[in-house]
C-alpha cells in the first residue's frame, strides 16, 4: 500500500470513528429502520441559580463531581467577571432543578436549561456577569425557541426548599432587557375580591405550601424576605396577570 492509500484509509477510518462517536444507542433487540421524524429535547424554560460558594473553580469542581448531597450539575456557569462556561450540552438533561414544579412541567430537568452564577447569596450581583447572562439568554431563547417570559429562579419552581438567586437577583435589569415577567405599568387596580392566591398559580407558581411561595414571590418581586400578602402585593400580582389569561399555561407547546 502506497503512502497515498494509506493516508485515505486513515482518513476514511477517522470519519467512520466520528461517526459512531455521535450515533445514538440503538436497541440490540430490535431491527435498525432509521426514521428522520424526531427531535433533541427541547427546552421551554431557563433556570437562574447562584452557586452559594466563594469562587468560579470551587463551583466547576462542584459542577463536575458532587457536593454534599450527590452529584449536580448545570449547563452554564457565569463568573463575576462575566465569563461564561459551558458544563452540559443544552441538548441534555443537566441535574440543576431538583424536585419542584412551574406551571404544568413537574420535571424541571428534564424542560430547562439551568444557569448557575458565580454569587455567595449575600453580594450584589456584578454588572459584568449580569451583562453576560443577558447576553447568554439571548442566544438561549433565540436558538431553542424558549419564551423570553420563562426565565425563572430555582426559588420559583422549588418554594421552600430553594431560595437562589435570592431577593438581591436583579430581576427587573433583565426584564427590561426583555426576559422575564415584571408588574405591568398599564394595569388597572385589582378588582374588589381579586384572588391573589390564583394569580400566583396562574404565574406559575405551586401553592401546596403557601407561606413558601408567598416567600418565593416575595423575593423575586419585592427583594425582600417577607412571607405574608398586603395591598401592594394585591396590585402587582394584578399587574401580573390581568392579561395572563390570552397566553397558554407554561410547559403547553407553540408551535
């Protein structure tokens, strides 16, 4: 075999090696008849985290072995000087969520795309970092399709049991930046025996522990830590929601 072959044998068995690289599992049991009719797992919600750690390589550490409750991991990590990393492909099921819901989805793993910022929880949250993570939802609701309005703290789907990012997440920088959901400026009062506790599950929110997710919201549209209702919240709940009825519930497909 001359040096010309050999090269193009190389290069054959390379391509072949790639490729079953990046071919899915197939069943040993059943008979292999390709069809083109599926798709990769498509996300329909983005989950904001803070890592509650003092560093960017404490996190990636922790992002790839386990911490003290077993193995965890997330898809994207944004340091405080606004780098990104990228740990788990979108296309997978990345173990950031836990157990907990939002709207109609009850396995948030398996639906989100879960961002985890370099933040202890008790400091500001850096204007490069937020600047980056603007910028990494962009991409993110742009290539998946994701709704910008389904952008979420784990706080959010898991009431009680999570409080990142916590109430100093700037939630209003990013919807100004056009994701997320904010009071509507433009609603009216909330009518007499408006329900604030519908309003919160129309939100997307569980209301199995009220008291929590009262907490929850509170956090994440008040920045502070108080568990109980009162009349201010009555109006943004309102703002919230008075146009929610014409967009369908989170975790339905639009197509």
């Amino acid at each position: 075999m001359n040096r010309s072959h050999a090269l193009a044998l190389a290069a054959a068995c390379t391509v072949v090696l790639a490729a079953c690289q990046t071919t899915a599992p197939r069943n040993p049991m059943a008979i292999w008849v390709p069809s083109e009719n599926y798709d990769t797992r498509r996300a329909q919600v983005i989950v904001v985290h803070y890592t509650e750690q003092d560093s960017v390589q404490r996190s990636l550490n922790t992002l790839r072995t386990r911490n003290s409750g077993g193995r965890v991991s997330a898809h994207y990590l944004v340091g405080d000087d606004g780098r990104i990393y990228q740990l788990v492909s979108d296309e997978h099921r990345a173990w950031h969520a836990g157990a907990g819901s939002w709207g109609n989805i009850h396995e948030l793993n398996s639906a989100s795309i879960g961002i985890e910022i370099d933040n202890d929880g008790k400091e500001p949250f850096s204007d490069a970092q937020v600047e980056a993570l603007i910028r990494l939802l962009d991409d993110l609701t742009t290539r998946h399709r994701i709704p910008k309005t389904e952008v979420i703290g784990h706080s959010d789907l898991a009431p009680g049991r999570k409080i990142d990012p916590g109430p100093l997440f700037p939630w209003k920088r990013l919807f100004d930046a056009g994701f997320g959901l904010w009071p509507d400026p433009d609603a009216p009062p909330p009518p007499p025996g408006f329900d604030a506790v519908n309003a919160l599950r129309l939100i997307g929110y569980s209301t199995d522990n009220l008291e929590a997710t009262i907490h929850a919201y509170r956090m994440r549209f008040r920045g502070d830590n108080q568990k109980t209702l009162d009349d201010e919240d009555l109006r943004i709940l309102h703002a919230l929601t008075w146009r929610k009825s014409s967009v369908p519930p989170v975790g339905d497909a639009i197509e």
